[in-house]
C-alpha cells in the first residue's frame, strides 16, 4: 500500500496512559501488534474508526505517517504530548486555526 491511498482505521486509547492512541487496519484489528506493546498499553478501548487519507487533518499524528507505519509494521502508536498536555495542544490547535482563517470571513453582519 503506498501512502497517498486511503484507508480504513480503527483507532483504540489506552486505559492505562492518557492521550495514548493506537491506530491499526480496520480488517487486521489488533493481529500485528506486538504482545509486549499490548502489555504495555493495556486493554485497548475502541475509540472511534475512521477512513484516514492522506489530506485529512489530524490533531496530533502526521496521516502520512500514520498510514505508511500501518502498511509497514500494522500498527502506529501515537504517545501523549510531552510538552503541556491535551491543553497546550487545544491552545495550539486554536491558534493555527486562528492564522489559518480566512480574514474575509469571521465577523460582518449575517
């Protein structure tokens, strides 16, 4: 599978480490993670599928990344942020959003 094609994901959290994710093929699930990881990440709790491209934006992973680490090894571990946690990542996400609008279209009469 090359990197530029989309595919369907399931991604699970950890119940163990806050803001840890592990993205994994819809089809293979769990099947190519290694066991030690599994011990280490704890029971996965499925948190959401989603067809990942890689033009779709995600809030803390690269989809390129994503998808071409699934394709190789059937798995990508996604660590939580070591610099502020979930709110120094909302804080950044708002604020690359905010230089990203478009100045023509916030505010004015509606």
């Amino acid at each position: 599978m090359s990197s530029d094609s989309e595919r369907l994901l399931k991604v699970y959290k950890s119940r163990r480490t806050a803001d840890m994710y592990l993205y994994v093929d819809f089809a293979e699930d769990l099947k190519r993670v290694p066991e030690g990881l599994l011990k280490q990440f704890g029971a996965p709790e499925l948190a959401l599928s989603l067809k990942l491209a890689p033009n779709r934006r995600l809030a803390r992973a690269d989809p390129v990344e994503v998808l071409t680490t699934v394709s190789e090894q059937g798995y990508y571990l996604q660590m939580p942020p070591t610099d502020g946690g979930v709110d120094a990542e909302i804080e950044r996400a708002r604020r690359a959003d905010r230089e990203n609008a478009d100045p023509g279209s916030c505010g004015g009469d509606a």
